[in-house]
C-alpha cells in the first residue's frame, strides 16, 4: 500500500456524544474516506498514531438533504470508522494542530 494513500485515507475524529461514549470501551471514531477499506484503516491508524489496532467497523451515512432560500441541495455522504485499540493503547488528541 502507497504510503501517501494511507496518510490521506483518515480526514478527522468523529467528535460527537455517542462517539465519545465508545471512548470508554477504548474505541476511537474517524471519519474516512468512501473508498477505504478496513484493512488500509487498520494499517493508517497503526502507522499515524503508533498504536495496535484490534478490529475495525464502517458505517457509510447518506448526506442529508438541506433546504434555504436560494433552493434544495444535499450534503456529501461520509464514512466513519470505529476503530478498537488494543489494551494499552491510547489516542489523545490534545495538542495536534
């Protein structure tokens, strides 16, 4: 796998409640691009973070339709992936800029 893939393959955590209530069963949520697999999300986050990786599930949302003034249009469609970090394994995201 080209190495400049798996650096542009994850886009940003998935900061949200129920994101961060997974936290405690040491999941982490990214959001990832539509046409990664499991196995190049498990090889990205391992290589990006230095951490071992147990298991990884996607989950693709639709974009929600939107509506204002100027007429209708839709937001993209995304793909998160839960990725469970092995026993002793941490991702902490303060201080990354």
């Amino acid at each position: 796998m080209n190495k400049e893939k798996l650096l542009t393959l994850i886009y940003s955590p998935y900061i949200t409640e129920k994101a961060t209530t997974v936290g405690g069963l040491n999941q982490v949520v990214f959001k990832v691009d539509l046409s990664a697999t499991k196995q190049e999300i498990k090889k990205a986050v391992e290589d990006l973070f230095d951490v071992k990786v147990d298991s990884v599930t996607t989950a693709t949302q639709k974009g929600k339709t939107k509506r204002n003034r100027f007429g209708i249009y839709k937001k993209p469609d995304y793909k998160k992936a839960y990725v469970a970090l092995r026993e002793g394994s941490e991702i902490q995201f303060e201080g990354i800029s």
